[in-house]
C-alpha cells in the first residue's frame, strides 16, 4: 500500500512544464513563480492531461504516456483497491531563490509546502492493532495520519519538495519534479549536480521545521 501512495504521489507531482508565451523578458524567478503557481492550480483542477503536459519529455521514456494517465485517473477516480481525495485550494507554500548549475545552461528552484489527502480503502478496514500498525507505518514515512473511519484516513506529508528546473535537455522550458529520492525514476531524470544540491535543501528543511516544533 505505501508503494502505491508514494507511485500515487509521483504521479500526480512528477512532473511539469510551462510553455514560452511567457514573455522572455521576465526574470528566471518570475518565471519560477509561475510554473509553481500552475503546478498547485492543474492539481486542483484535477486536470489529468494538464499533468501529463507538464511531464519532462524523459519520464515517458520508462513510462508509456497513456499507462501514466490512466494510472493517475483510477486513482483519484477510485479503482478497486483505493481512492485519493486531494482538498480543494492551493495549499501555502514556500519558493526559494533560482539558482545556477554549472553545466547544460542549468537554472532551478525549489518549491516547498504541506500536502493534505484522505485515503479509502474499498476492500479493507482496519480493526484497532490495524490502525495502529498503519499508523507506525506511515509515520516512518514522514506521513502523519488519522483514522476518520475504519477504512478511512486522513494523511498529512509535511515539508514535501518539488524541483523546478530548465536546462538544455528541457530545451530551456521550465519543468517539475517532485522530489523522491526513493524512486529511481529521480536519479535517472537528474543530474548529479542538482540531486546533491536538492539533498541539502531538502535536509535543511526538515532541520528548520524540527526547530520551529522544538520551540
């Protein structure tokens, strides 16, 4: 199951792109500030072909684009096993500076923010011991959880972390990439350079936020 939630989650923020009818002589930060913008109202909307526009060209190079959407549909649509509901709004999130590689005309940033869900599960409930197990489970996962029902949950993913990056192999467009240093799909797609500097980033994150719950 937290194989599928997290396959769940690459989906729906693996990717994304934004197009040049952004007049070029916006900044790389103003440029960032858009694509962040589109990434959270495309995944309000729900919009599944919008998702996969945004896909960085290398993602179907491993996954066929029409297996991806109809992955991401059933889920959020329900299939047999589960159902995703993702609450409606653009959740707060915070966007850092645009920084330069040192190869491939590299630029990137990195969007952090909370993401909230509710999990059902079709065929499965959850007696007491159960809920408690999924609960541990999740936790280790960085997911904070909470049974509404036997089969329901809510499901918190604090300090989550999407890539914006544009570089030649994008041919300088802007896309996204969430960050998941579980999957392999990400080391395939990034180069090393970005993969260390998101590391640190993303390390320095969850340090500020273990400081703000200290005090």
């Amino acid at each position: 199951m937290i194989k599928k939630l997290k396959t769940l989650l690459l989906c729906v923020l693996v990717t994304g792109f934004i197009s040049n009818n952004y007049a070029q002589e916006a900044t790389s930060q103003e440029q960032a500030k858009n694509i962040a913008h589109k990434m959270f109202v495309d995944l309000d909307n729900l919009d599944y072909d919008a998702i996969l526009d945004m896909t960085h060209p290398k993602v179907f190079d491993l996954v066929p684009k029409d297996q991806m959407k109809t992955m991401i549909k059933s889920m959020f649509e329900g299939n047999e096993e589960f159902a995703i509901e993702i609450p409606k709004g653009i959740p707060e999130y915070k966007l850092s500076d645009v920084f330069k590689g040192k190869k491939n005309n590299l630029e990137y940033a990195f969007v952090s923010y909370d993401m909230n869900m509710k999990m059902t599960f079709n065929n499965e409930e959850f007696d007491d011991e159960g809920k408690e197990m999924m609960t541990g489970i999740m936790k280790s996962q960085g997911m904070e959880v909470d049974f509404v029902s036997n089969n329901t949950m809510k499901v918190l993913m604090k300090d989550r972390m999407t890539i914006l990056l544009k570089e030649d192999a994008t041919k300088n467009e802007w896309v996204m990439i969430n960050y998941d240093p579980d999957s392999p799909l990400f080391y395939q797609i990034l180069s090393t350079e970005l993969l260390e500097k998101a590391k640190e980033y993303n390390q320095n994150l969850l340090l500020d936020s273990k400081k703000k719950s200290d005090n």
